[in-house]
C-alpha cells in the first residue's frame, strides 16, 4: 500500500487528497538527501507534514519527480500532488501531508 497525500487546514481537515495504491511515488522520490532534503525526508511509513513557508523548496524539488513521471497515472498523480502543494503554499493555515503505512 502507498502513501496518501492530504491538503489539511489547521484543524487537521482534509481539503483535498489523493491516494497512491500503486506505490508510485516511492519509486519516483529522488533518494539523494542533500541535494533534495525535504523529498527525502518522506517518511512511507510515518506521516509527514509540509507547511506554507517549506512549500517553495518542497516545488523546486518536485520539479524532479515530475521530470521522473513516465506513465500517465505517474503525471497524474504527480500533478494533484503539485496542485496541492501550490494551494499550500498560496494560503496560510494549510498543510501538505504525507501518510504512511
């Protein structure tokens, strides 16, 4: 089982998610923790949340796994994930979330 992927506000709401049966992502995260700390700190079995003012550098990094997305539900799934992330970064009390087995 993959990741799921929420938008929540600051009460922990979902706004917006996707999930990732396919374990996609995994396979598309770029595993080089310098030069992409904040993809590399995903946690597949945890939960990891990203806030507004992470979101710049969380999207320059996600150039790289967009870069990396072959198949059309790796674009697609790369491209709600993007979408998220701008929403986030573009208003304030919103978080991305990354949720774990």
């Amino acid at each position: 089982m993959g990741l799921d992927i929420e938008l929540q506000d600051e009460r922990g709401e979902r706004l917006q998610s996707t999930g990732d049966a396919q374990n996609l992502l995994i396979r598309l995260l770029p595993d080089d923790a310098d030069a992409y700390p904040m993809l590399a700190s995903i946690d597949p079995y945890g939960d990891t949340v990203f806030n507004r003012i992470q979101m710049g550098r969380f999207l320059r990094e996600w150039e790289a796994v967009s870069a990396n997305a072959r198949s059309a539900d790796e674009r697609i799934l790369v491209g709600i994930v993007q979408s998220m992330a701008v929403h986030c970064r573009d208003e304030v009390h919103l978080y991305l979330k990354f949720i774990g087995d």
